[in-house]
C-alpha cells in the first residue's frame, strides 16, 4: 500500500504512461465486516468530502474512489434565489491521462493544475482514509495502534 501512495505522488510530475499510477486498489478484505460496501463507499466519501473545506448550508459534496480507475466528485447547493443545483464528475484513469466526465456529455483530460490538484485530494483521501477507516497505515499498512 506504501508503494500506492508514492505513485500517486510521482503522477504530478508523471508522463503520461505514468498514469495508470492513480489508480487505487480496491481489494478490501472486509476489515469491517459488519459494514456493507456500500456503508464503507459512504464512510470514505464523508472523509473526501471534508477535503476540499466546509460544505456550505443546505450542501452537500461527495468524493471518493469508486473503483480502481474510477473517482468520483458530486456537489450540490443552493445559489442566492434558493435553487438547487448539482454536479457529478467522474474521473477515469486510462493510459493515456485521467479523462474528466461531465454532464452533457462533455469529455476531457485533466491536466496542469487540475490534475496536480486531483493527485493532491486522491493522496489526502488515501492517508486519511486508511487511517480513520481502515485503522491502518497509509504508508505501511501496518494496523495502527489502539488507544486506551
């Protein structure tokens, strides 16, 4: 899982067959046994939520890894006459770059400071993740120690 981590690190500086580096491994083996998949799917995106600041009032914000290749970003608020809004994005690592989903069928590649700041919140979601759900190491996978 160390090595996950610093991959995703590399990818800001990273070519583009580098790429297949953010990709996030999505073998859990059931630490928590009593949550489902969804409810695990659920937890971490409370966690990526909070990465990108506070929600504000009558909000809500989504992030989280769907799949191995797949990232997921949702948001949704209030403009100042009261109507809702939302958008989804997903972003899907290919070989070629990390290629942005939106609605309408508009399709991109990220890159520059988007996909440096991507690579940021996918390390971020990673460490705080594994240390807040998973109970482990992000850079050792090692169990963490309980407190007393």
């Amino acid at each position: 899982m160390a090595n996950i981590l610093k991959k995703v690190v590399s990818l800001v500086v990273a070519d583009n067959q580098e790429l297949a580096q953010l990709r996030m491994p999505k073998n859990r083996k059931r630490p928590l046994k009593k949550l489902s998949e969804r409810e695990l799917l659920q937890l971490e995106s409370e966690i990526g939520a909070k990465l990108f600041g506070e929600v504000p009032k009558g909000g809500r914000r989504e992030f989280f890894c769907l799949d191995e290749k797949t990232w997921i970003w949702h948001e949704e608020w209030l403009d100042e006459t009261g109507k809702r809004h939302q958008r989804t994005i997903r972003y899907e690592v290919h070989e070629k770059g990390v290629l942005k989903v939106q609605e309408g069928a508009r399709y991109s590649f990220v890159e520059g400071d988007e996909l440096q700041n991507l690579v940021t919140a996918a390390t971020m979601y990673y460490e705080q993740v594994a240390r807040q759900v998973y109970k482990r190491d992000p850079y050792t996978g090692q169990k963490l120690a309980e407190l007393v």
